[in-house]
C-alpha cells in the first residue's frame, strides 16, 4: 500500500511523525512542569498573599467596628486551577498550530527539494531506444541529484554505443551472408540462360557454389562460437613453444606465399587453458600478422612471464592499423581497410574470436600499432602452472 504513494507524502509523513512525536512529548512535559509549579509554589504564594490580604481586612474591619469576613484557602486553589487549565489549553493551541504547520511547511519544502527529481524522471521518459543520443540537463548543484545525472548520461553513451554495435553488428553480418548468397545465385541464373550448359560450365558452376557454401558454413560457425555459451574445461597443459611451432609449420605456405618470415622466442614455458581454444586464437593472430605484413617482412612471436602471468606477443612489420580504428578490431565483421580486406580470404569473425577466447581464459590483449611500420599483440593470461628454464631467460630466435 505504502509504495502506491508519491515520495513526497511519504517524506511528509516521515517528517510529520517525528514533529507530532516532539510537539507531543515537549507539550506533555511543559503541562507536567507547569502542574507541579502551580501545585506547589503557585499555591503557596497563593495563600500567603490571601492570609496577608486577610489579616489587613480584619484590622480595617475591626477599626470600623465590622465583623471579620476571612478569605478560604478554597478560592486560591480554584484559581491555580483555572490558571492550569487555561496554560494547558494554550499549550495544547500552541501544539497543534507547530504541528500542522510543520507538516503544510514540510510537503512545501519537500515538494521544492524533489522538482528536480520530477523533472529529471520527465525527461527520462522521453528517451527511448531511438534517440539514445538525447542527454538529461545536469543540474548545476554538486548534490546526489546531479551525480545520478551525469551518471544516467554516462550510461546512455554505453548504450548508445552497444546498440550502434548491434545495428552495425546486423548491416555486417547480413552483408556477409548476402554476399555468398548472390554468387550462388548468380551462377545458377547465368547457367540457367545457357540453353546448352556445357559440362565445363557444370563445373565451374559447381566450383563456385561449392567455395560460396564453405564461406556461408565459416561464417555461421564463426556466429555459433562468438554466441555459444562455453562449457569446456581449461584444464589442458599446453607447451607454448610447441604450440607456436605447429602454428608456424601450418601458416609456412601462407608465409611463402607473402614472401614473409615467421621468428619463434625459444621457451619452455607451459600453462592450463583449452588447447584448441588458444590454439586457434594465436593461429588467428599470426595469420593475420602475415596477411597483412610486407613482402620482406617478418613475424616474431615472443614470451615472457612476470609473476603469475604470461605474455604471448605477436608482431609484425605490416601495413599497420590507424589509431583511431583501434579500439574497433575486435568487433564482428569490423575491417581497417575494406578494400583490401575483400581481397584477403576471412570473414572479419577472426579477432572477435580471439578476444571471446581470451577473455574465458581470463586475459587480456592489447593492441600497439603504427601506419606503415607494423603492429603488435599482447596476449596476457594468468599461469596456473608453469614451468620456466633458464633457457628461456636467455631467449633466442627459433629456426
């Protein structure tokens, strides 16, 4: 019942308790005090001033020759009570009076003191999932009002941010999807105006449906993995330096073929993970480093370790990201440079990918890249066993 009613009566009543409550008791106190004075000394006075005043009658009366007329103690006591009646009345007055006016002055005040409140849920309402852009006023006061504005707009830009992720997220997915799609289609359309398809336009036909199926089925399962709640363990142990071999062995075409050389840092440096899962992230990230390097470049892939924690670094002499575009890298289907991009087999999942995985092994990655020099990744991952020689401190370049 209580929580259908505005904050402002409520405050009111809160208020309005703790005044009645103080008015009662200071109230009862005064009345108690004044009983007890008017009982005791008032009446005393009383009846000293009344015997005073009688004894000088009687000497009057006597001197005129009159009879004695003495005043009772009965008239002094009906006087102090009638004066305590009427000082209790008076305060009771005087009670009531503090009390509603303390109540009318508190709802006034508090009304006042919540109009910026009101006016700040008014112009929350206002904001909806089209105008996320729109800011609430912040007050000029340094109060807990003005907090939870700059608050609420900070959150606003976190929203605005996620839901111009989203809709990007969607024109990108749909435009990769849409893309395979259309070949599809259009091989079929173009067999379908031959009236004499000949075997080879079979094939090639074939051929082309065949490579735009296999590009569909990546990005789908790219889509899965990136949505699949993980329910793997992390309790592989995976030798660093063996992972980074195979790596190099498997990317060794990829590198020819870019005219690109991949360093190994000798270590014996192992930790628990998923071995498939940080396998495919670092493959992602050296592919990459050769895709996108120089003819002539090279690519290293270093270690080190420092407390706990072990860092796997992935750099190259490539073209380089923009600094304004690097924060981007790791959303779905975001590409530096789409021209190019378009021209290098991928599905723009492969670094979304890495930083999913990277995170569920609870590590970080950071990103340093210059325009025309190269780029490097810092892979971080906590080590919950590792196993380290002094081989490893001297380093060294692989063959």
């Amino acid at each position: 019942m209580i929580n259908n009613v505005s904050l402002r009566v409520r405050i009111t009543a809160l208020v309005g308790i703790v005044i009645i409550i103080i008015s009662v008791v200071l109230t009862m106190a005064s009345i108690r005090g004044a009983q007890d004075y008017f009982s005791g000394t008032m009446l005393n006075k009383t009846i000293v001033d009344d015997r005073s005043t009688e004894i000088r009658l009687d000497e009057n009366m006597h001197r005129k020759g009159e009879g004695s007329s003495p005043l009772s103690n009965i008239s002094a006591t009906i006087r102090v009570v009638e004066a305590q009646k009427n000082f209790s009345n008076q305060s009771l007055t005087v009670m009531t009076i503090i009390i509603l006016v303390g109540i009318g002055g508190t709802y006034m005040m508090v009304g006042r003191a919540l109009r910026p409140l009101s006016e700040l849920n008014e112009a929350v309402k206002g904001i909806h999932e089209l105008n996320l852009e729109q800011r609430i006023p912040v007050p000029s006061s340094k109060d807990e009002l003005g907090s939870l504005s700059v608050s609420f707009n900070r959150m606003l830009d976190r929203l605005d941010r996620s839901f111009a992720r989203q809709r990007r997220f969607a024109a990108d997915a749909a435009h990769e999807l849409k893309t395979p799609l259309t070949t599809i289609k259009t091989s079929i359309q173009v067999l379908q105006l031959d009236q004499y398809p000949t075997m080879e336009d079979y094939k090639l036909n074939a051929e082309v449906t065949q490579q735009s199926t296999d590009r569909l089925i990546q990005v789908v399962d790219n889509l899965l993995e990136l949505a699949l709640e993980d329910s793997t363990t992390y309790d592989d142990l995976i030798g660093i330096y063996d992972m980074f071999k195979r790596i190099r062995r498997e990317l060794q075409p990829l590198a020819d073929q870019h005219q690109v050389s991949i360093g190994i840092h000798k270590c014996t440096c192992q930790l628990n993970g998923n071995y498939a899962m940080l396998y495919s992230a670092i493959f992602n990230l050296v592919a990459n480093a050769v895709k996108y390097n120089k003819p002539g470049g090279k690519v290293e892939l270093l270690t080190s370790t420092e407390h706990e924690y072990l860092t796997l670094t992935v750099s190259d002499q490539g073209v380089g990201i923009p600094e304004h575009e690097i924060d981007l890298i790791f959303e779905p289907f975001y590409r530096v440079d789409k021209s190019r991009s378009r021209a290098i087999a991928g599905t723009g999942l492969g670094l979304a990918l890495v930083k999913s995985i990277i995170t569920k092994h609870h590590g970080t990655i950071k990103v340093q890249s210059i325009e025309g020099i190269g780029t490097t990744m810092q892979v971080t991952l906590p080590i919950r066993q590792m196993i380290q020689s002094q081989g490893e401190k001297s380093g060294g370049i692989g063959g």
